[in-house]
C-alpha cells in the first residue's frame, strides 16, 4: 500500500505542476513571444534591418546607450 501512496502523491505532483503552468500561460500573447526573440538584434540597426528582411517582421532596432556617450 505504501506504493501506492507515493504513486498518488507523485501524480499529484505532476497534476499540480501542470494546473500552475497551464493557468500562468492562460493569459499569455503570442505577440509578446515574437518581440522577444527579437531583443538581441534590437541593438544593431544592420542586423536588425537583416533580420528584418529575412524573417519580413518589423525588428523595432535602437542605438546602445553608448553610442550616445561617444
């Protein structure tokens, strides 16, 4: 019986972890997944224009902060 309750225990664990996940993605936005792939080009204005054509998303590039310093 022991093997039992440390099957229901663990299949608790797994359903309780699903539960979380599933509720904290409920509200999630697939728009937001595809800004942010895009944050490590978004500091060259090259790559971002590169990356832009190739994937034809708008990439929203800025200049570093110290570019401006120079």
């Amino acid at each position: 019986m022991n093997e039992w309750l440390y099957a229901l225990y663990c299949l608790s664990g797994v359903l309780f972890f699903y539960l979380v996940t599933s509720a904290c993605l409920r509200g999630h936005d697939r728009e937001v997944d595809d800004q942010t792939s895009l944050i490590p080009f978004a500091d060259d204005p090259l790559v971002a224009q590169r990356v832009e054509r190739a994937i034809g998303k708008p990439v929203p590039a800025v200049k570093p902060d110290a570019a401006f310093r120079a």
